[in-house]
C-alpha cells in the first residue's frame, strides 16, 4: 500500500501567494471581462451594420447574421426557464417564446418574443431577459380568473377586469361565481366582492344576471329572482340579509323578489306564478320580472359541466 503523507494544515508553505488569492477571489470579475474582450468586436460590427440598416428584414437578416456569429463562440441557447406558469398551455408558450436549445443566443428578438407572449390569453405581462451565454429566462404574470361568464350559450372565463382569459376547460373553475347576459363581465367585481362580504345571501345564489347592461338580477338555488337597483347593489343586499336573518326570506318558495325601489319590497310566491304582471306594469322596462338575460328563459343560468 502506498505511503501516504500528510503535510500540516494551514503551514506556511500552503499559503497561496497574493496573486493567487487575487485571483481566485477576481475569478468572476476576469471570467466576465473574457465574454466582453470576445464579444466587443462582434458587437461593435453588428451595431454598426444596424445604423446602414434600411427596413425591418434587414434589420431581422442582420440579427441572425450576429446570432450565427456568436454562435460559434458557444453562445447558443442551452437553457430556457419559465417562471410564473399556471395555467398557460405549454405549447403555446413554447411557440411564443420562439427560441429553442441550440438556438443562437442572439440570434431573436427579446421584444418581438415578449410581444408574442403578452398575446396570449392567459398572460397579463411578460419580461423575457437573455442571459449571456445560453440561458434565456421568461417571467410571467397570469391573469386569475375571476368568474364564469355564460353568454350565447358559451361559458368563458374572465378576470377581475372582464377581459376573457379561456374557453377552454372551464369545468375546470366550476366553484367561479356565474355571471349571464350581455355586458355582465365589465360590471360584475363590484356586485360579486358584495356577494363575497355576505355569505348568507352568496350561499343561495346560483348566478348573477346582467339585465339591459344596466343592472342585476339574482337567481338563486330554489329557482327565484331577486331583483337588485341599479348602482344601489350593497344597501338592497344589506336589506336583503335583515330580511333573511330575520324571515328566512330566500329559503321560502318564492317567484321573485323585486328590490328596485328603495321604499318598496314585492314578494311573489311561486305558487302564484301564472298571477305575474308584465314586467311594464311593475314600473321596468327591462324585462326584469322573470330574471330573463336578453329573452332567455328564466331556467337559463347553468353552470358548466
């Protein structure tokens, strides 16, 4: 077996000279300063071609004349990292970023890739930084969908702005609040952050019903209507929880609730449906009687299977 011998640590004749510990310590810094004596010279020639430019392919032919350049150096695309990602189908992301392994590192558009990636549905901003030599990092903030939204018989998902976010899986979000009717998304936060802050009334709501685009209906699990006032929602609703704290009200089999007026409450029980007035002769116009979005049946609110 082979001797070994050991030599004392920390000796004196183990102590690096300076120039080394400034150096181990400057590895980094030198190592950098490598990338920028390599690069500058190419750079240079690429800007310079860039100002005798004329026209966009030029400029794109340009680009990937540098990329190719660089690219035998080594600086090609060795790593992508998405950051952020939820709910944005992966292949559409990958397609947007435009860039795959192997690529040359300089050889895309960061701006046109996040031009493409703020494209799509489920994206509300995007950065996309190109880390010398081969990394290229995407961030992303998701829009969070925020309610269902049931139009023309389709269901599509929306965030709190009332911008569409999908219309794809959307059973997926089935526990989103239900808006129905023309016009529900860009006025339905206000109406369902009241929902949210009087969980005796939301516990029997099945869905929000945007009337004339100018004001709501409730349709709520036993089949009845609760119509609200126009840009009066949270006084009708901190009403309407008195009265089912103290009546029950929403849990009695009932046609419609007509909360419209600030000094009147109709209450039509179901049993005399067949009694019920046009909706002219309560003072609406709206069609709001039978809780119908644009002429549908009263039935219509579902949620997606």
């Amino acid at each position: 077996m082979p001797r070994v011998v050991r030599q004392p640590r920390n000796s004196v004749n183990d102590r690096p000279g300076r120039l080394k510990l400034l150096l181990r310590r400057q590895r980094r810094v030198l190592r950098r300063f490598v990338w920028v004596l390599v690069l500058l010279p190419v750079l240079g020639a690429g800007a310079l071609a860039l100002r005798t430019a004329n026209g966009q392919g030029t400029l794109v032919t340009l680009r990937e004349r540098l990329g190719a350049a660089t690219a035998t150096l080594g600086m090609r695309v060795t790593d992508i990292r998405v950051e952020g990602r939820a709910n944005t189908p992966e292949p559409l992301l990958r397609a947007a970023i435009g860039v795959s392994k192997g690529d040359p590192t300089l050889g895309f558009s960061v701006a046109a890739a996040r031009a493409r990636i703020e494209s799509l549905a489920w994206v509300e901003s995007a950065t996309v930084e190109r880390r010398l030599p081969g990394t290229i990092v995407v961030q992303l903030v998701e829009r969070r969908p925020y309610a269902i939204w049931q139009h023309n018989g389709r269901f599509v998902l929306v965030d709190r702005n009332g911008q569409i976010v999908a219309d794809e899986d959307v059973g997926h979000f089935r526990n989103l609040p239900l808006i129905v009717g023309a016009g529900a998304p860009d006025g339905a936060a206000v109406l369902l952050d009241a929902l949210r802050d009087r969980p005796s009334i939301q516990s029997h709501v099945v869905a929000a019903v945007r009337i004339g685009q100018r004001r709501w209906n409730l349709r709520l699990k036993n089949g009845a209507d609760v119509m609200l006032p126009e840009g009066h929602e949270a006084a009708a609703l901190d009403r309407l929880v008195m009265l089912e704290r103290d009546h029950a009200l929403l849990d009695r089999p009932l046609q419609y609730v007509d909360m419209r007026l600030p000094d009147r409450l109709v209450v039509h029980p179901a049993a005399a449906a067949s009694d019920v007035k046009p909706a002219s002769e309560h003072g609406d116009t709206d069609k709001a009687a039978s809780g119908k979005p644009d002429g549908a049946k009263p039935d219509s609110a579902r949620r997606p299977t």
